[in-house]
C-alpha cells in the first residue's frame, strides 16, 4: 500500500532540494527523519516534515506501522518562480529570481520477509 504527502511552494530552490532527497531515496522512514536531524541544509527541515506528514498518514488513516514503512519515492519539482526587484546603478533594473519546489514522498510497506 502506498501512502504520500506533498508540501508544495517551498520557499527552497528544487536543484538544493533534490540534494537531500537523493540521499533519502530507499531508506526506512524513521531512519531518515533519524538522518535529516543532524544535515546542515536548510532543506533537510522541510523534507523531514513532509516524511512526517507521510509517517502520520500512514498511521492514522491506514493503521499501519511506522517501523515497516520506506521511502519508495521522493522527488522535489520545481514550483513556480517570482522575480524580485533589484535595482543597480544608473537606473537599471536587476531582477532576483525566486524559486520554489513541490517536495513529494510516497511511503510503502516493507514486510520483513523482503
């Protein structure tokens, strides 16, 4: 059974996200929230509440335990871009782009057998 949560609109860029989610990939859940306690991204924040988000689901609406789940597939896109305005010298305009990511984690259970 596959369970996920979506945080979406990060205010993280999605190339510095998928920097901590491709270290996620394939690990048990709770080893990874283990994990993203002690990475220095700013990043690494953001994902751990969205595996939260997932964990909880899990348990609370399909009763299943959170030892037997893994990330089976976390990905972070990118959301939409905002341009902030900057201005530079004689009257020129120097825009900041702002980027954004949607950060998805589907979770699945992994019987012990396997």
């Amino acid at each position: 059974m596959e369970v996920q949560a979506v945080t979406k609109f990060t205010g993280i860029s999605a190339q510095k996200a998928r920097l901590v989610v491709n270290e996620m990939r394939g690990k048990k859940a709770e080893d990874a929230l283990a994990l993203l306690q002690f990475m220095p991204q700013s990043a690494a924040q953001v994902v751990a509440k969205t595996i939260q988000s997932a964990l909880a689901n899990a348990t609370e609406n399909f009763g299943l335990e959170a030892g037997d789940m893994y990330i089976a597939k976390i990905v972070a896109d990118e959301g939409p871009r905002r341009k902030w305005r900057r201005f530079g010298a004689r009257g020129r305009f120097k825009p900041w782009i702002r980027r954004s990511s949607h950060i998805t984690v589907v979770l699945e259970e992994r019987v012990a057998g396997q």
